[in-house]
C-alpha cells in the first residue's frame, strides 16, 4: 500500500470533502480536488480531472466524498414522481459508478480508495429514502469492488459520518441551511472534535501500509453516536 503521493478528493470544494482537503493538506500531505460542479457522469470529464488534480505525482489515495444535493431535500417518499427520485437517488449512484470507473482506471496498483457517505441508510430517515437508497447502494458497491480490486492489492473502504457533518463539514448550521432530523440511539460516546480532522486521521491509517490488510470495511466516524455494525 502506498504511503506517499497525491491524495485526491472528489468532492472535494463543499462540505465534508472541503473540510477534509483543509485537514489533509494541515496534515502535510499533497491533495488534489476533483469539484462537484463536474458533471460526473462524464467518464472522459472525470478521468481528465482525476489526471489533472494528481498533478505530477501518482493518485495513491482516492476519496469520494460526493451525492447529489437533491437528496438531501426531506420528500414523501408517496410524493416522489420518477424525474425527483431519478435526480435524488439515481443521480448519485451514476456518479459514483462513473467515478469509481475512472479511478481504477488511473490509480495505480496497491491504491487505496475511501469512499465517504453519511450514516443515514445505517438509521433510516423519513423523506430521505432516496438518499438512503444512494448511500446503501454505494456502500455495497464499495464492497464488492474491495472484492474485485485486491487483485492490484487496491483497498476500498467507506468512513461514514453523521448527516450534519457530510453536508457542513466542521461548521455549525446557519441561517438558511435546513438539515434533515436523523434519529440517533442516544448521545455520542465520545466528547465532540473535528469530524475534519477524525475522517483525515482514517484517510491517512487507510492510504498506509499499516493498513494493507484492511479491504470492504465500513468505518463510523462519528464519536459513537450510531455505532453501526
């Protein structure tokens, strides 16, 4: 597994992955940004930017930190036409199918991809089944391509953090922002920190040869509110 390199975060200019890009590169390490205004089910779109944000070094570490905006707007599910579950579920899916493509297509052998994703499928929550959907999806699909890729001894791992956090990274919710209310099973274990600098921590241990070994596993980084099997 490699330790060095570009990390490279798609996703990487709002939320979750903006906050991490900040702690990995106050880590010290190299990190390239593949933004969410892409359109990312453009394959060639998507590898020409996977190239462009690795700069001169070697992609080693990949994260996707993307879903779609759209499903995060709290719908019944009865409400839902196939045009709104298309752009709330389908669209993310698409996108994830279409990234991961493209990063075993650059990535070089002993890699090491995370894939980042809110804790939502683990809680189910009302008007957001389109995006638990997406979420559940991507975390099986993950899986399976943990499976398939250890053959070029590339790891795939998901770190899932709470809903608030994936969406506003470290900062608190302000005026205008409306979250989705996601039922917990009581109060985090531990005391409250940077979901920023707790997502890097894990970006750094995976990208590592200490964690060579470590493949399909789901991660819940956050302080032991969920605790998700």
């Amino acid at each position: 597994m490699a330790d060095e390199g570009t990390t490279v975060v798609v996703g990487g200019d709002r939320g979750i992955g903006r906050a991490l890009v900040e702690a990995l590169a106050a880590r010290g390490r190299a990190v390239g940004v593949v933004p969410s205004a892409l359109d990312l089910a453009d394959a060639d779109a998507v590898r020409a930017e996977l190239a462009a944000a690795a700069g001169d070094g070697a992609m080693t570490t990949a994260v996707l930190a993307h879903l779609d905006p759209a499903g995060f707007v709290a719908t019944p599910l009865v409400a839902l036409d196939e045009a709104a579950w298309d752009a709330a579920a389908e669209r993310s899916l698409r996108a994830a199918v279409v990234v991961l493509q493209q990063i075993h297509a650059v990535a070089p052998d002993g890699a090491a991809v995370v894939v980042v994703l809110p804790t939502v499928a683990g809680v189910g929550v009302p008007g957001l089944v389109p995006l638990c959907t997406a979420v559940e999806g991507i975390r099986v699909m993950a899986k399976a391509l943990a499976r398939r890729w250890g053959a070029r001894r590339i790891t795939v791992n998901t770190v899932e953090v709470e809903l608030s956090a994936f969406l506003l990274g470290d900062d608190e919710p302000g005026a205008g922002v409306d979250l989705p209310s996601v039922p917990v099973l009581g109060s985090p274990a531990l005391p409250a920190g940077s979901v920023a600098a707790d997502v890097a921590g894990l970006v750094d241990l995976l990208g590592s040869a200490d964690a060579a070994g470590l493949t399909g596993a789901l991660l819940a980084a956050d302080r032991g509110t969920v605790m998700l099997p």
